[in-house]
C-alpha cells in the first residue's frame, strides 16, 4: 500500500512533533526566570520595576526589568554639593580670621597690634551708632557731643551696621535655624560686632542633615520681637542704609572734607591703610552672597502673592531684605 502525504501535512506533522519536546523545555525554562523575579523582589522590595508579560501556547508570565532609582542619584548629588559647599564655607572662615584679623598682610594693623587710632576711631564710630548723636546735635541737642570723624568712615560704618540688623529676622525665620544648635540671640548680638565672623559658620552649619527627632523650637522674646517686627527691623534697617549713602557724600557739609572726589579718594586711602575699613568691604561682599542664598531658601515665609516680586529683588543689596521683611506672612509664622 502507498501512503501519498502532501508537504503541508508533512510539516504540520513536524511542527506538533516539534512542540511535544520543546514545550517542557520552555516552561522550565520560564518557571525558573519566574523564580529569580520573585526572589529578586523579596530580595530589593523597593526596586522600581517596568512590568510586560510574555505569552507562549501554554501560559503568560510576568517578565520584570529593574529601572536605575532616580531619587537616590538625586540625594548623593545633593549630599555632595552640600559637603562642598560646607567645605568652601569652613575655608571662607579659617581666610576671614587669619586674613582679616591675625596675619599682618592685609592694610592696617592686625588685632595683636592694633593702634591706639584705630581704637580710637571704632570709639568714636560706635558713639555715632546710626547717626543719632551728629543728627541730634544738629537739632541743638547737646546732652553729648557727637566725635567728629570722616563723614566717608561713619557712612561705611554705618552701613554694614545697619544690613546686619536687618539679617536679624531673617535668622529667626530661617526654616534651617534649627541645625544651628547653639543660641540664634547670642549670634546675632556677636554679628552686630563682628559680623560675618559668626555669620559664616552659621551658614555652614544649618548645612548639616536634619536631625528628623528634633522638633521645631521655640523662638526666644527677642526672635518673637523680630519677627514680629519684621516690617519696622527693614524699614529702620534700610532707612540708616540710605542715610548713610548720603552721609558719606554730603554729610558734614561745615566741616573741611570736599567734595564728592575728595570724599571718594579719602575712601580709596580708608580702605588701603585701616584694617577695620577694608574687612568692612569682606562684608559687604558676603553679605550680597548671603541675602539671596537665605531669602531663596525661605520664599515659602513671603505671602504667595509677593512670592515673585521677592524672588528677584532679593539679589539687590538690602532692598532685598526690605522686601522680605515688609511681606514676611506673619500669620505663618508662630512658631
């Protein structure tokens, strides 16, 4: 007898013959990649994962591909950036210290040799605080005679004087504040003397990592009194700024200091001879860095309509922190 078979049935034959045999390999084959899926994710249960199935003739399995966790990247980048930044503060520090009040190089005369001019002269700048003895002796006051001293000296003096008051609310609403462990009263009271020689460690320490234990503390009588009196702080702080400016140009018009290039070369010569002066100027520079730095980071204490108006005005010298303090969201601010 002959058997006539088509091509189509002779493949159709081999196709099923095919399939017997490998089909036990192929659920083995899957059974176990299942078995690694399932044990990877015991293994990381936070792995992010892309999830498709994969369909032979005899089931669908589940197929996992891990994804890179993004968040994490972000956080050591993050956390990186943070110790340069806490790295180049520190060093910011150790320079001010040595540079500005040790080392004999930079103009004037270092803290261990200091004059008795120099000493003289802080006296006299520190009688005329804000102005308030030259503009009530010029009112016809006289209960204390006002030192008489380079209008150009008494407005720079002044000036940095003034900006640093104005910092003090910022401080206490700072929402890092709590990383500076120490007392907010006590550096503030020591920036008023020495400015940035304390407000530079601040910065670096309200770096650190927040200790998620600490709870929020209470501000102290004098926090409260600045914040609370946010707008007057600005206001009187950004008022004895302007003054100064002023001051320094046309103040004691009855006295023998020029005019305008006068007073202006008088500053060139200030600042290159007295150390108290040229540190004056490392204020200033630091403090145009520091404003914006602490007001970006503190735009959720501004009322959400000013939001953006202080956004941008907070790189303008002092005008920046008059912004904050006049819409500072007092309401949100009880702490």
């Amino acid at each position: 007898m002959i058997l006539i078979t088509s091509p189509t049935l002779t493949y159709l034959r081999h196709r099923l013959h095919s399939s017997q045999i490998k089909s036990p390999q192929i659920r083995r084959h899957f059974l176990r990649s299942r078995e690694i899926s399932t044990v990877d994710r015991c293994y990381n249960p936070w792995q992010t994962t892309n999830r498709f199935k994969l369909r032979t003739r005899d089931s669908s399995f589940l197929c996992c591909a891990r994804r890179k966790p993004e968040t994490a990247t972000v956080e050591v980048e993050d956390d990186s950036i943070r110790r340069i930044v806490r790295y180049l503060l520190w060093t910011s520090e150790a320079v001010y210290i040595l540079w500005l009040f040790l080392l004999p190089y930079a103009p004037g005369d270092p803290v261990w040799a200091i004059s008795s001019e120099t000493v003289n002269s802080l006296l006299g700048l520190s009688l005329n605080f804000f102005f308030v003895l030259p503009l009530t002796n010029a009112a016809g006051i006289h209960f204390l005679q006002a030192p008489v001293l380079h209008p150009m000296a008494e407005g720079l003096f002044n000036f940095v004087i003034a900006w640093t008051l104005m910092f003090a609310p910022l401080l206490y609403t700072d929402r890092k504040r709590d990383r500076y462990k120490s007392s907010l009263d006590v550096l503030w009271s020591l920036m008023m003397f020495l400015t940035n020689t304390f407000l530079i460690p601040y910065m670096a320490l309200r770096l650190n990592d927040a200790d998620p234990d600490d709870k929020p503390s209470k501000r102290s009588q004098l926090g409260e009194v600045m914040t609370k009196g946010a707008p007057i702080v600005g206001l009187t702080g950004a008022t004895v700024c302007l003054i100064s400016a002023l001051w320094s140009l046309y103040g004691r018009a009855d006295g023998d200091f020029g005019g305008i290039m006068d007073r202006w070369q008088y500053l060139i010569g200030y600042l290159g001879s007295e150390r108290l002066a040229y540190a004056f100027i490392w204020d200033i520079c630091l403090y145009t860095i520091f404003q914006p730095w602490l007001i970006g980071e503190n735009l959720q204490n501004v009322k959400k309509n000013k939001i953006e108006l202080v956004k941008y005005l907070r790189f303008v010298p002092v005008f920046g922190l008059l912004a904050y303090h006049l819409f500072l969201n007092l309401e949100d601010e009880s702490v």
